[in-house]
C-alpha cells in the first residue's frame, strides 16, 4: 500500500509544521475554543512560503530544501521563547470538551487529507482541463533558486535575455512547491496531495470557525457550555464544513428532469420527469422512484457552475472534483485564516476606560504619543498591519481575491469604529500594509484587467467609450434571470431569512456574534450582485463577465456557507419550541438538494464506486500509455538537465496536450498555450508573432536561418516528437544533427531531444 505511507509521509510533515507555529497560532487564536488549533498548519505553510519568497525575489537566499528546514527550526526556536510560556498556560486549562474538538479538527485535516488521496488515486493523471498550466507553474518554481519563476510558455528572446517571468498570481502555487520541496516526494504524486490537503485545511478550518461562532455565541451571553451545548456546536461545525467544501446548489433539482442542452437552460417545471417513465423504470428495473428517477435523468455535474448563459459560478466541491489547482482553490485555506481573522476581532469585546499600554506601543512610545493626539491608538496598527498582511496573500495567491478581501477588511474596521477618524486611519494603514507586503509580487506582476465594463450600458454612454476606469461597451449586455439566480443562491437567501427570523423570535436578544454572521450574508449578497451591473475586463468576447461572476460567486459561497450553518445554529434557540422545530426542518429540507451535488459529481468524474481500485499517485503515468516516448524524453530532463535551458517543442492551442513538455519539466519553451499567454500578457501578438518562427525551426532546410532562430530564441535543446511530426509535416529532422546532436532517444525510437550547439 505504498499510496498510503507517502500520504503518511506527507502528513507527518504538514504535523510538524503545524506543532511548530501552534503557540504563534494559540497566542492569536486564545478566545477560540480550540486555542487555534485548526489555523496552526495553514499559519506555518504561510509563513514559511512568504519569507523564502521574499528572500528569494531579494536574491538573499535560494528557494531550496536547506533553506525550508533551516527557517522551520528558526521559527521553532522563536515560537519557543516567545510564546511558550502563554502557550502553556493556555493549554494546561483545556478541559476535556476542548480537547474532543482539537482532536476532531485533526482528524478532519486527516481525513479529508486521505479521503481526497484516495479519490484522485483513481484518476490520477495531471492532464486535461488546465492542469499543465498550474503543474508547469510548480514546475517552474521547483527548477527555480531565485523569484520571480520563468514562464515555461514564454521563453527569452533578444529583447528579454534572461527570460520572462510568469506574469500570473502564483503564490499559491509557490506554497505547494514548498511543500514539495520539504517533504522531497516528486511533484508528479505531490500534485495530488497538494488538493488533497488543500480539502484537509479547509475542512478542519471551517469546522474551526463555525464551531467558534458558536462558542463566542455562548461566551457573549455568559452562559456556561454544557454537553447538551457542545453536541450543537459540533453538529453546525459539521454542518458547516461540509456546506463549505461538498455542497452545492438547488441546481441538483435537474435530476428529476429530462434535461437541457448546454447554454440554454430551462426552468425545471417545464422539463420534469414523466410520473409514467419513472414507475415503468421502477418495475423494468426493480429500483425505488428515487433510484428510477436518477436513472432515467442526464444529469451532469458542471452545469451547477455554468447554469447562467456565458458565466462561470463555481464553488470548492466542484474544485476538488476537477481537480486543477488554480489561484482560486490555492487561497481556501488562506480565505478561510482570513475569515478566522475577522471572526476573531470582531467577537472581542472592545476595552473600558484606559487601554493598556502593548508591547508593540512600549516599542515606539513616540509614535504612540503622535498618534493618540490625532485620536488614534497605535496598539491598532497591528490589526491593519495583518488585515494588509491577509489582502497582498490573497492578491499573490489570486488576485481577485484582494480587493474583496479589503472590502471585507474595510466593513470589519466599521463595524468597530464606524466612520471615525480611527476607522480611516485603520483603513489606510491597511492599504499601505497591503502595497508593502505585495510589493515582491508587483514589481513583476501586470495586471491584465483593462478596466470595468458597465453591463448593458446605455447608447449615449457606448457612443463614449469610455470614462476613467469605466468601459461602456455596445452589445454587451447579460442580465440573469431571477429563477437562475434563485437556483444558484436561494437556498443561502433562505437561510439569511431562517437567521433574520430566528433573531426576532429568539429569546436571547441579537448580539455582536449575529451581527458578524449578518454582515457575511450582506456582504456575499453585494458580491453576487456586482456582476449583474459591472465587470472586470478581460480578452473574452462572448464570456465578458464569466470571471467576475466566477470569482465572487466562489468567496460568496464560502461566507454563507458559514453563515448558514451560523442560522441552524440559532434556530435552536428561538423562543417557541414548535416554531423552532419548523425552522430546523425547512432547513433540512432546503439542505437535501445541497447535501445531495458530490454524490453525482465525485462518481461522475471518477466512474462507479465499485469499479474503484488501489490509488496510483503518479499524475505522470498517462503517458504511459497514451504518449510514452514524452514520458521517456520528460523524465531524461527532469533527471539530467539542471537549471532552466528554453527546450523547443511543438506549439499549440490551450486546452490541449501541446506543450507538455514544458509543462511536466518547468523548462521554457519558445510558445505555450496561445489563449493564456494572450490573456497574461494582453495581447495575441505575443505568442501568434512567434508561430511562424516555430514553424521554420522544424520544417526550414536552411541552417543559418535554424541557428539564428534557436539563438534568438536562446534554445537549448529540441524535441521531436510524435505531436511535433503531426504538427509539422514538413519537419527536417536531419538538421538537428548538424546544428547539434541527438542526445537521447525513446525505447520505441519515437521521440529524440536534441542538445543545439
């Protein structure tokens, strides 16, 4: 059972890290019931990842597997002597309560860490969908000492010598390479531990805050947690976690449809299954109406994310299915620290009277006497210091992310200060905190948003164009309808209405703990309201506002997911038993549909359970049997060839097989994936003007104009292929030998890698 001791491996390590920053993690985290247990790993993963990136972009350090385990015993010794002591005071007061939750945090990390090994152990492969681009990334930053990492899709050319960095938020990525790094698996099998622990945090950091709003509830109206108590604040930290990670949307209501085709979705009360063809089914095949129902149905999975015409609406479920490893499912873990953050700050109780003097303030007694003359108090700048800390982390990570997550940073300093002097000051820190903890990234970064396009803008205004920021652009016009939206959201509106009717008829007033939950529901409905009026612009035509509506829908999802787990909480303590018992099963009720997406989707994506068989964690063994000669020629770079040579290899379009060679070793190559590389850098000049170049390379007889091109190029070595002869069916081999030599061939004498001169 070698899967299970390398998943063993690979946990031991994540462990590890976390019981090294558990005391930092306990030192913030002391209100929570679980000391901060839940946040420690994904604390360490953070922290570890951003230091060796700076230093790493400052040239002060290579980005190696010494310089991981020497900054991890530096932050031993450091969480030692400073925090050691409160960290044992703190736990030494656990009761056995607290101690049934940290062990069930751990054993949801563990088991979501297992479940998920297990589940992509059927189909491993790291190909399909995009994950060439986000394994190349890896690929890349693993080949890499120093930051920024080289594009592999983009090699040097004369005006760049030295290569082009990736011009994508990659943080994330870097992240996963560090855990790479440190646990030495090969980063064909860490692809799929990475999602899988990405499923581990998540799930234990969601049970983590859930269960906390539940604590602080109690905390808040001075009531002793008894055992009836804690059985509540497991079950909605159960709810809650899986409302956040598997949960989907009413879109699962199709399964008793006859269905639709895709981009033209009809109202499900059109297209209901005939009562007639079910009980036929029924009795043909022996199988309850349920069984008969999902029998005759075509349901399919992705069309809960792309049920609006021309958007995307994803949430985590459908990522951990797909299993591409974007910027988006990257940042969960460090999303849900974020919200953690906000949880905790906003439940404290705000000190009487005199403030005491913090070690921060004892540190810079002159600014603190500049700054209390101004009306501000410098024991705050460690709040907007770490709320600017948690935006530039989710602007590397994937860059939507940060200006949401300032805006919730910014509704979080209002909720404490409204609009006072403190509250502007705050917010600005923050934003020069964010702009500093960023800079390292944004130096290389350009951004390829070109504006924000105004939806179903008015004639006058398109005959504009534009105006400042704003685009006004004709023709693009897309309004959702009510019905879809009440799909995709009406069962977390539902549940805001459940929470707002649980406070009016509870018997314990509306608290600051309901308060922080009202303002996720607030803020996640203004977010899923935004792409209906605006977009961020991008290169795509048909699918303008996909990516917005994409990326907001997915933080919209998490936050009420969190919520409503937060609404069956209180639930049970409105004031009439029988309308509480109405509350808790209308909720119930509303959560089947939910409850029910990742049993369609987990199967539909990785076949029939009982077909399933022993894990293979080799995302690289596809190639096997589909391209072994790549595989050969793959594994003669990743073993041989140090450094970032370019390697020449046939070009083609996103989506494909093309291309992966430089996805599976980071090396560049001269060209990548046509549509992301127009995307990333704003034009489709940068890969279309070297097409034809890649073409005279392969198929040009003259070979001063070959080594010119290779040089220009600053190629070092080429592959020919099976996809480079059916791409270039003029391809003159024979020069390579002439212009360099043939430094190793496939078993089958199907692929050759040819070193230039």
């Amino acid at each position: 059972m070698n899967w299970i001791m390398t998943t063993l491996t690979w946990y031991l390590y994540i462990f590890a890290v976390g019981l090294i920053f558990l005391p930092l993690a306990t030192k913030i985290f002391n209100a929570f019931i679980d000391k901060g247990y839940a946040f420690a790993k994904t604390i360490g993963v953070l922290l570890t990842s951003y230091i060796l990136f700076v230093l790493g972009t400052a040239k002060i350090y290579p980005f190696s597997r010494e310089g991981i385990l020497f900054f991890l015993i530096l932050a031993f010794i450091v969480n030692i002597h400073f925090f050691s002591r409160s960290f044992l005071k703190e736990w030494k007061k656990l009761k056995g309560s607290q101690i049934y939750i940290i062990a069930l945090e751990e054993l949801l990390f563990a088991g979501g860490l297992f479940f998920l090994t297990y589940v992509r152990g059927q189909q491993p492969a790291i190909n399909g969908l995009e994950k060439f681009m986000d394994y190349g990334f890896m690929q890349s930053i693993l080949r890499s000492r120093y930051f920024p990492p080289l594009d592999m899709w983009y090699a040097a050319d004369l005006t760049h010598l030295n290569g082009f960095a990736i011009n994508y938020y990659y943080f994330g990525h870097l992240s996963g390479a560090l855990l790479t790094k440190l646990t030495n698996i090969p980063s064909v099998i860490t692809y799929n531990l990475i999602l899988a622990t990405i499923l581990g945090q998540a799930l234990a950091l969601s049970f983590s805050i859930v269960s906390n709003l539940g604590h602080l509830f109690f905390h808040t109206i001075k009531e002793r947690i008894n055992a009836r108590h804690m059985v509540m604040i497991i079950l909605v930290g159960l709810v809650g976690t899986f409302l956040v990670n598997f949960g989907g949307n009413f879109h699962t209501i199709y399964i008793a449809t006859t269905g639709y085709p895709n981009e033209q979705p009809k109202p499900f009360w059109e297209i209901m299954q005939s009562k007639t063809q079910i009980q036929e089914t029924m009795q043909r095949e022996h199988l309850t109406f349920f069984q008969a129902m999902v029998r005759n149905s075509s349901y399919w999975y992705p069309n809960a994310t792309r049920f609006i015409p021309y958007t995307i609406h994803e949430f985590p479920s459908y990522s951990y299915v797909v299993a591409d490893l974007h910027g988006h499912v990257f940042d969960i873990p460090f999303v849900l620290l974020s919200i953690g953050f906000v949880v905790l700050i906003l439940s404290q109780e705000r000190k009487k009277g005199k403030e005491h003097a913090s070690a921060f303030s004892k540190m810079l007694p002159h600014i603190e006497k500049g700054l209390h003359r101004l009306g501000f108090s410098v024991d705050t700048v460690p709040i907007a210091a770490l709320f600017g800390f948690m935006v530039a982390v989710h602007y590397m990570t994937n860059a939507f992310d940060g200006p949401m997550y300032l805006l919730l940073f910014f509704v979080t300093l209002f909720l404490l200060y409204r609009l006072t002097r403190q509250f502007f000051f705050m917010a600005g820190a923050t934003v020069l905190f964010f702009i500093l903890f960023s800079l390292p990234f944004s130096i290389h970064f350009q951004p390829f948003a070109t504006g924000i396009g105004v939806n179903c803008s008015p004639d006058f205004l398109t005959n504009l164009g534009s105006l400042g920021p704003f685009l006004f652009e004709k023709g693009n016009c897309q309004i959702s309808a009510i019905w879809m939206l009440f799909v995709l959201w009406g069962f977390f509106v539902l549940c805001f209405l459940l929470l707002l009717g649980a406070l009016k008829q509870s018997k314990i007033k509306p608290n600051h703990i309901d308060m922080i939950v009202i303002a996720f529901f607030c803020f996640s409905l203004f977010l899923i309201t935004v792409p209906e009026f605006f977009y961020i612009k991008d290169i795509y035509p048909l699918h303008f506002r996909a990516n917005t509506m994409f990326k907001m829908g997915y933080q919209a999802f998490i936050l009420m997911s969190i919520g409503s787990a937060y609404a069956l909480f209180r639930l049970f303590f409105v004031d009439k038993k029988w309308m509480s018992v109405i509350g808790i099963v209308i909720f119930f009720v509303i959560f089947l549909p939910i409850f029910i997406y990742p049993f369609f989707a987990f199967p539909s994506y990785y076949g029939d359970s009982v077909n399933w068989k022993t894990p293979e964690l080799d995302g690289s063994n596809w190639m096997i049997a589909a391209r072994p000669q790549d595989k050969e020629i793959i594994d003669y770079i990743n073993s041989t060839i140090p450094g970032q040579p370019v390697i020449l290899e046939a070009q083609g379009d996103s989506y494909t097989e093309f291309d992966r060679v430089s996805a599976y070793t980071g090396n560049p190559t001269v060209a990548g994936w046509w549509v992301h590389e127009w995307l990333w850098r704003g034009t489709a000049d940068v890969v279309g003007n070297r097409i034809p170049d890649i073409v005279t390379i392969y198929e040009s007889h003259d070979l001063a104009q070959t080594r010119e091109m290779l040089h220009n190029y600053r190629v070092g070595y080429v592959v020919v292929s099976e996809l480079e002869r059916n791409k270039y069916p003029h391809l003159y081999e024979e020069k390579f030998n002439e212009i360099g030599r043939k430094i190793f061939e496939s078993s089958n004498g199907l692929g050759s890698l040819y070193q230039v001169f």
